[in-house]
C-alpha cells in the first residue's frame, strides 16, 4: 500500500464522539500510520440548527483523550459551501446535472406514487426539459444526472464489489433550492480536494457509496478506495443503544476506563490478529490491514472491557497509575470531593497503597472506592457490614493490639504483619479474627486492600488514632 495514504474522519458535531465514531477514527487512524500517511479531520456541520461549537469541542477532547491526533487543521465543511456550489453548477454546465424546478407538491404526488409502485420517488420529469419551461416563483435545486440503466459498482475493501442498479439510485439532488449543498455532493467535493485516498466509515453509508461513485464519475475524478466497516451491535445481538454502550467515549472516561485500554478493545471489534488480546499501540500500527476487518456486526460486552482494562491497569507502573488516577478524578462520580482533600501526605499514601488497590480494581471508579479509606476523616462512618465486626470482644482485641503497634519503631508492611500474626497466635485466634476487626477499625469497610496495605497506607499516627476512636 503506497505510503501516500490519506483518511479521514468526519464526524457530525450534533453530539458528543460516540463510541462507534471512536471506533471509525480509530481505524483510518491505524490504516494512516500503518502507511506512514496521514489521518485528517473533517467536521461535517453543514446542519446548522443541529451543529455547536459545544460538540466540536467534545468531539475534539474525546479524540484527544483516545489518544487520536489528526494531521493539519480540522476543516468545517460549511465554511467550503462556495466551492460545493462552484462544483454543481459546473456540472450543469457539462450537461451532468440539471436544474429541477419541481414544485413541493409535485414531489410529494410522485412519493405518494412511488409508495404503490415501488419507483423511485423522483421520475426525472425535469431531466430533459428546458429551463425555459420553468413556473414562476420557484427556485429549482439541482439534481445529478445518473445513468439509467446498468449497474453501479462499490469496489469496497471489506464488503467487497457491491452491486446497485442505477435504475434504484434516480436523480437525486446535489445542491438545494437555497443554494446549499447536500450532505452527498459536499463529501465528494470535500474528499476529493482534501486529497482522500481512502474512505473508511461504517456500512450504513454503502448506499451513499454508490451515489457518491456516481458524483466522482460524472466529475472524472479518481473514486477513493472504499472500506464500509461493520456497525457495532449490542451483547445480545440488537442494535447498539445506551444500554450496550451507546455511549459519547466522555463517557467511558466517567466510567473509569483507561484510553489505551478502549482503543485495545475497540480495535478488537471487528478486526482480530490471530489469537492477540492484549495489544500495544505499536503492535496494532504494525498489524492493521483494513480488509482483515470482518464483514458481520460485532457486539459490544462491557464485561470483557472491564477485564481488559483491569489487565491494563494491573500492569501499570503504580506512579504511572496514581498520576492517571489522579488528573482523572475531575471526571469521576464524587472525584472533585477526593481531588480537594488531595494534599502531599494523601497523595503519598495513595502511591504507597496502589499496589494494592490496583489488584483488586478494574475501572478507576472501582480504585476510587477501594481509596476512599485513605481520603475518610476521622471519626470515620462505619458500613452497616463492617459495624458487625466491631463487637464488644472485637473491640477488646483492638484495645489489646493497639499497644504492639504503639511500639513498632519501623512502620512498615513486614513489621506490621509479623506484629498481628503474633498477637492472633497469643490469642489462640485465625487470623481473620484480627484482622477483620482492624479492617472495620481503619477503612470503615468490610472489604478493602490487604489490612497490612491499609497499616502501612495509613500511616503510623492515622492508623494509631482510628483504632483509638473504636476502642474508647
């Protein structure tokens, strides 16, 4: 493949970039810096009462926060509505397009028609008129002259030759009646003179495929290769909806997913390399071939994300995780409370407590709950499950260790274990029935990291004074 491949990726800015959009960037991205070419931006906001800066702005954050650059500036495809109007008219003037002067209630008799017959809805009544014909009063659109018979062909990467009768496709309009161009003639014009090589987008737009090969053709310009990737359907099969995951990748980010971790299982949607999972991001430039992509839907399982970016976070450094963690916490449930009361002492206790908290957490939400121990003050709220292990007798063993972690000298892990194994064993006890009480006694919890992790994430004065608080 000539390393002169150009994509792109055009989103519509009525929303946020959601996850089937993530995925589609993510692959022109691949297939660019595959090739060593280059993946551009376009922003498709020729609907101007749905468009807003507010979702450029999304759709820009959420590609950055993917880790998806993009070549050169974003381009505004209404900013270029002289030149897709430029482009009609000129193939008016080459006898490729014509003006269609159609009135609002003609065309809705010829629907009504088309409904019992099957036809296309426009039966080109204004293909061959003369312009001179025209009623007053009405401002014509321009519609492309296809050709009426045989077959256009989609030559496309994924799905194949694809087949369209040309008698199924009509005259369809290129430029409206106020001079504006429609979404399938500005795409052409927009590719083309951003220099597309390759068009890679999901494969409800094959039909569009064959509309815009009519456009090129009729311009004489070079079709760009075409792959129509499969769309994203839901774990049981269905349409992919916000109960699968539907969901803008902001989102995603809420939800404590880590970017390399989505784009990993993002890429695994449809496209595989033999039997690999877990992959780097050199390892899916190296490996992505656009026609590996399978033709059928793949289905979206939160399931299989949340193990994955487990895997990643478990594999992160725990300075790397802690930092991650922490410029996340803007976006996390309740994460701005933590993030005021992060000052230089918490923000060491968390790092000394990551190894421990990374193994039991598969989102950066389910880490935020397993710290929150660390961000608690004192007197802590004790769970209602935790409470049970703070009887009486508990109690007293609380009342008894206390003075062995008094004089411990050297805070840490070993000391401390070596500290509650010998108390358990003084006691004649398991040493669950420690260890239990001290859980409840430092986190408030009945389930949290390791209760010699805790000790030593605490810290010697923290840990001293919250077993005090259940034991007076």
């Amino acid at each position: 493949m000539s390393p002169s491949v150009v994509t792109r990726f055009a989103p519509s800015p009525t929303g946020f970039l959601h996850i089937g959009g993530a995925r589609t960037a993510l692959f022109n991205w691949l297939l660019a810096r595959n090739t060593g070419g280059k993946m551009l931006l376009r922003i498709e906001d020729t609907d101007r009462e749905r468009s807003s800066e507010t979702a450029v702005t999304a759709i820009l954050d959420g590609l950055t926060w993917m880790g998806l650059d993009w070549d050169g500036d974003p381009v505004s495809q209404f900013a270029r509505a002289d030149r897709h109007r430029e482009v009609a008219e000129q193939l008016v003037a080459e006898g490729k397009a014509y003006y269609c002067y159609a009135s609002q209630q003609e065309l809705q008799e010829m629907r009504d028609r088309s409904k019992q017959d099957g036809r296309p809805a426009y039966d080109r009544r204004w293909r061959d008129r003369d312009p001179a014909d025209a009623p007053e009063g009405v401002a014509p659109v321009v519609r492309i002259m296809s050709p009426l018979s045989g077959v256009t062909i989609v030559e496309d990467r994924v799905q194949g030759d694809v087949r369209f009768p040309n008698e199924d496709l009509d005259d369809f309009v290129i430029l409206r009646s106020d001079k504006t161009p429609t979404y399938m003639h500005a795409v052409v014009v927009d590719d083309h003179d951003m220099g597309i090589t390759h068009i890679v987008r999901g494969d409800d737009h094959l039909t569009n495929a064959a509309r815009q090969t009519i456009i090129y053709k009729a311009l004489g310009w070079t079709i760009p290769v075409m792959a129509h990737i499969p769309l994203i359907h839901g774990d049981d099969g269905a349409k992919l909806s916000k109960r699968h995951g539907a969901l803008g990748v902001e989102a995603y980010r809420e939800m404590g997913y880590l970017p390399e971790a989505l784009r990993n299982y993002l890429v695994r949607l449809g496209w595989s390399h033999g039997d690999d999972e877990v992959m780097s991001t050199d390892d899916m430039i190296r490996w992505f071939a656009i026609e590996d992509v399978n033709k059928g839907a793949s289905r979206f399982d939160f399931k299989k994300l949340e193990a994955l970016n487990g895997h990643y976070m478990r594999a992160m450094d725990a300075d790397a995780l802690t930092e991650t963690f922490i410029q996340t916490l803007p976006y996390l449930p309740n994460g701005m409370a933590l993030l005021e009361k992060l000052d230089a002492g918490l923000r060491n206790s968390l790092r000394a407590a990551m190894p421990a908290l990374k193994e039991r957490a598969k989102t950066l939400v389910q880490l935020a709950d397993g710290a929150a121990f660390l961000f608690d003050q004192r007197p802590l709220i004790v769970e209602e499950k935790a409470s049970a292990s703070l009887s009486t007798d508990a109690r007293e063993l609380l009342a008894g260790i206390l003075p062995k972690f008094e004089s411990v000298g050297d805070w840490n892990i070993a000391v401390l274990e070596a500290v509650v194994r010998a108390f358990a064993e003084e006691k004649e006890l398991k040493l669950g029935k420690v260890a239990q009480p001290l859980r409840a006694a430092l986190t408030g919890r009945n389930v949290s990291p390791g209760v010699f992790d805790v000790l030593a994430a605490l810290g010697r004065d923290e840990s001293l004074a919250r077993i005090r608080d259940q034991t007076g």
